[in-house]
C-alpha cells in the first residue's frame, strides 16, 4: 500500500500530482514527496520494521513506490561502534555509518538509485541514466543491468580510472564530458528535457532522494530506536544530509522514536565548500564555486539541495566544516589504523571534519557522534599510494627472513 499524496515545493508549498516532476513551475523550486502520515499511524511500527528483511525496503511505507524492483540487498549497512577511533579523537562515544560496504557497488548511491531505478520502471522510461562524479555512474549502471534497463552515464572527462571502469563493467554507454560536474549536469538536464530520459538526479529527483531518508532511519533503528547527540555528514550535491534529518522527523512523527533532534554537521572539502563558504558569510543559499580537490566524488561546486542542507544545519544547531586535501588524506589513514575500514576521500572529508568539530567543542567530548561513511576507499586507492610504505622484500628461507628481522629496527626483538 502506497501513503503517497503528490509532491510539493520546497520553495513556495505548491501542490503537484505523483508524476516524473523535479521543479517547481512558479517559483522553480526543487520538489519533494509527501505522504499520508496519519494514515501511517498504527500501521508503520517498530515490530513490522523489525520484522523484515536487512535492506532499505524494510522502510517501504515510507517510499515513494509502487512495488519495490531492485535494491533487495541495498541498505541497512552497518554501525560501526568504533572504539579505538573514539579513544584517538577523545571523544566518548562514536559510530561509523558504513556504507563503503552498501550492494553492489559499495556506496551510499546504491539507497537513492534502489528508488529510482524503480520509479523509472514505473514511469515506463526507455533510458535510465545520471550525471556522476563516479559513484552513482557504478550504481545506476548496475541496477539498470539487473534490471534489463538501457543506460546512459555522463561523467567528468578527468574521473579516476577504477570508477570509469566500475561504471563501464556493466555495459553502459559512459559519457566523458569536458568540463566538471556542474557541466554535466547541465547538459543531462538539457538531455532529459529533449528526450525524456529517465536521468535518477535530475527528472527522478524527487524520488531518488528519497533513498537516502533510510539512512537516518537506519541509525535511529540501530541505535536501539534512539538518536545520537550528533550526526557529521559529507556534502557534495546536497541530497544526503536534508534527508537523514528528514527520516528522524518522520519517525518522531509516527512514534517511532522520540527525545531531542541531533545536531547535524556539514562536511566539505576546502577545494569544493559552497556550503560552508555560504554558512560562514550568513547566507541563505550558497553561491557557486570551482572545485579543486582530491575528493572528486564531492567535487560539486553548485549543489542542487545547498539551501536545504544550510536550512538542515539551522534547524538543528548543526554547523559547517571544511577539510584541506592534507588533512583528508590523515584522516582515510587513521580510520583504516583504528578501525579497520578504507574509505574513499569522501569519508575522510567526513572524519577530518569531525575531528576538527570535537577539536572546536562543537561536538562536546561526552556526547555521541555518528560519523557519515559513504564509499569505499578500493575505488579511489591511488590517492594513498604514497602513504603507505613499501613491500619488506625478503627471500624464501628462514634465514632469509630472520636476516631482515635483525636489520629492521622497527622489527628486531619481536
């Protein structure tokens, strides 16, 4: 049963019917689903969540779909109480939301691309496709494999390698623009209105994004039906953070959690920081920028959602930070050291800001933290190459190896 009621505007309130809509034609606002939550109410209950398969459909109700198509092994990633990782940041309590894990591609795209592959299937499009800094190109040529869907991916010309390929090997047709992002996106804007093209951030928006509400969902339901004090969230488009704020309301608004809101934090990098720029100059809606940063995959220098995601921290009492190249590339190292998980630059955009949060007492040493992990550091591995040291070359005997223990320092005596 769908509790779908239409979209509506983030801008200006006005009303539209359930269609393939993405902005406003009054004010040309961005759109977004509602629902029939009274209806929801007795309905939508811990024990029916909790009874239900690990995956982001656990949550369907809350879904703007018909019948669920792909993403059955999407979601519900882990949360990673990282002990260790506490103890180096001095801070009491911290958990990693790890989707560099997330099926089948090992991002948090997998959660939006579940819907809109689905709502694509639904709205009858002959093509599916995205403009991509290269994680949601993997998933949504994946999902549009497993589900017979002809695809189109468009991407910046300068796009690492291993994320090229993580596209190519479900056999799309991949679309190396000239230009950066916001290039791309404003020719598969053009593209989706000449052809009518299921693109998943652009005419399917409204749905795609709400694939990332799971992701709040989830950390309460985690948590033990509970919020954390804090909540650090990388930014790039904007899509995520809005909508981790939107899942708690929406459990506040069933009964399904109660108590206070956590205060949610933005995370940029300094070479692509729209939002923190704006926030720092006490703006409503950032202004554009130029991206130059290792973290391609946040490389978005005019976010669609900035507004929402600067409304999000408001509302809160969230704040801002921005990360240089340096200190996200320390950060990726210390997450691996301490707890075991290789994240890409976007999540140690996520963790470098975080420390820099507990450093400035935004978030208080006694107070727990849920830090945003959301892609896998295999896809990005050559920006740690130098950074990690070399192989111990060594021969195939026993004296061989005991030879080498002798005359590593670091090694001799163990």
């Amino acid at each position: 049963m769908s509790f779908v009621t239409g979209l509506e505007c983030h801008l200006c309130g006005k009303a539209y019917p359930a269609e393939a809509l993405w902005v406003c034609s009054e004010c040309l606002g961005p759109l977004r689903v509602t629902y029939d939550y009274a209806a929801m109410k007795g309905v939508v209950t811990r024990a029916l969540i909790e009874s239900r398969p690990h995956s982001l459909w656990r949550y369907r109700e809350l879904l703007p779909v018909e019948e669920p198509k792909t993403g059955f092994y999407s979601g519900y990633t882990p949360l990673v109480k990282a002990d260790r990782l506490a103890k180096a940041l001095g801070v009491r309590e911290l958990y990693i939301k790890d989707d560099s894990v997330n099926h089948p591609t090992f991002s948090y795209k997998d959660r939006v691309v579940s819907v809109a592959a689905t709502k694509a299937i639904e709205f009858g499009c002959t093509v599916f496709g995205c403009a991509s800094t290269g994680n949601l190109a993997n998933s949504v040529s994946s999902h549009a494999a497993r589900l017979g869907l002809d695809c189109m991916v468009f991407i910046p010309n300068d796009l690492e390698p291993s994320k090229v390929l993580g596209s190519a090997i479900y056999g799309p047709k991949v679309f190396a623009v000239a230009g950066n992002y916001d290039d791309v996106n404003r020719l598969c804007t053009q593209l989706a209105d000449r052809y009518g093209w299921g693109f998943a951030n652009i005419n399917l928006r409204s749905y795609y994004a709400e694939g990332a509400k799971t992701m709040g969902f989830e950390v309460a339901e985690q948590l033990g039906w509970r919020f954390p004090d804090h909540v650090v969230s990388p930014v790039a488009g904007g899509t995520l953070l809005p909508r981790i704020l939107r899942g708690f309301e929406e459990f506040i608004e069933l009964g399904l959690v109660s108590g206070k809101l956590p205060k949610i934090h933005a995370a940029q990098p300094a070479g692509s920081s729209p939002v923190i720029n704006a926030l720092e100059a006490g703006l409503d809606f950032p202004e554009p920028v130029r991206p130059h940063t290792i973290a391609k995959s946040l490389a978005i220098g005019n976010p669609a959602d900035g507004f929402q995601v600067i409304a999000s921290l408001k509302r809160t009492g969230g704040s801002g930070v921005a990360a240089t190249d340096p200190e996200i590339l320390d950060a990726i190292e210390l997450l691996a050291h301490t707890e075991g998980i290789f994240t890409e630059p976007a999540g140690g955009t996520t963790l470098a800001g975080t420390k820099k949060l507990i450093e400035r007492g935004a978030i208080k040493r006694d107070e727990s933290v849920v830090v945003v992990i959301t892609g896998n550091g295999y896809k990005t591995a050559d920006v740690m190459r130098d950074r990690v040291p070399e192989s111990i070359q060594v021969g195939k005997g026993l004296k061989d190896f005991e030879a080498v223990m002798a005359g590593t320092p670091e090694l001799a005596g163990r």
